[in-house]
C-alpha cells in the first residue's frame, strides 16, 4: 500500500477537568498532527496531480480549512466544563473550540479523525482516504489512529 504523509503543526490551549495532577490546570501544547493519506496515484497526463496520490499544498489546504486553524490558537474546551467555558465565555472575541469530550490527546485525535475522514474521502474519485492520523502533544506523547 503506497501512502503519503503531510505535517501540520498548532498551538491550542485544554484542560483535563478530573485530572489527578497538573493537566487539571489550564494549559497549552505545541501540537504537531501528521495526516497519512492512500489511493490510487492519478495518471492523467497534462493533469497537475499527475504522478501523485494527492498534491501535499492540497493536503494543507483542507487540513487548515476544516481543523488547524478551526483549532490554532484556540482553547479546546469539553462541553461540561462549565466553570472554564463560563470563564471563556466572559473574555471578549476569545477564541473557543467547545467539543463533546474531555479534550485528552486521544479524545483529540479521535475528533480530527472524524473531521478529516470527511474531508479527505474519495476526493478525486481515485480512493482517496485517511489511512491514518498522528496527534503529538508533545514530542514524546502522542495518540495514533489507523483505518482498520
């Protein structure tokens, strides 16, 4: 199986509300997300993607429309933290990602997931599809999510 590969990076702001030691604060990380895309390489001659699975600015571009910069510079905040969203919410324009779970690496990666599957899916009728996405919190701690 012939896959390609495209990095992004972000800065976002979570809490983990329950969290036995520090993560319970508000904080922030670095976040680097890795987006492995397969299909069929389109051989079209005269075509631009000719040659490739998918042009990686093209990559990018869908990647920010639809999550980095949804999510960069943002506090990504789970729907029942009321205290925090309550906070958030009296701070003029501040940006706020609400989601429907505790925003942990894994909870993370599962919403991109979710968010890119849709926007990458059979794009240009050759297969196309998410084979896998890499969230990195930090260098060392990640979560990994790969198409069964």
């Amino acid at each position: 199986m012939l896959t390609i590969t495209r990095k992004l990076e972000f800065d976002a702001g979570h809490r983990i509300p329950d969290h036995k030691s520090q993560c319970r604060n508000l904080h922030g990380h670095r976040y680097t997300l890795e987006i492995t895309l397969t299909g069929a390489v389109i051989d079209v001659e005269g075509n631009s993607d000719n040659g490739m699975i998918m042009d990686f600015s093209d990559i990018k571009a869908l990647a920010k429309e639809h999550l980095v910069d949804v999510w960069d510079h943002a506090f990504l905040v789970y729907e029942k933290d009321e205290a925090v969203r309550g906070f958030l919410a009296s701070l003029p324009n501040h940006k706020t990602v609400v989601i429907d779970r505790i925003p942990t690496v894994e909870n993370l990666a599962q919403v991109a997931w979710n968010i890119l599957q849709a926007a990458y899916t059979d794009r240009y009728g050759t297969g196309l599809r998410l084979q896998k996405l890499v969230l990195h919190e930090t260098p060392n701690c990640w979560a990994e999510i790969t198409d069964a």
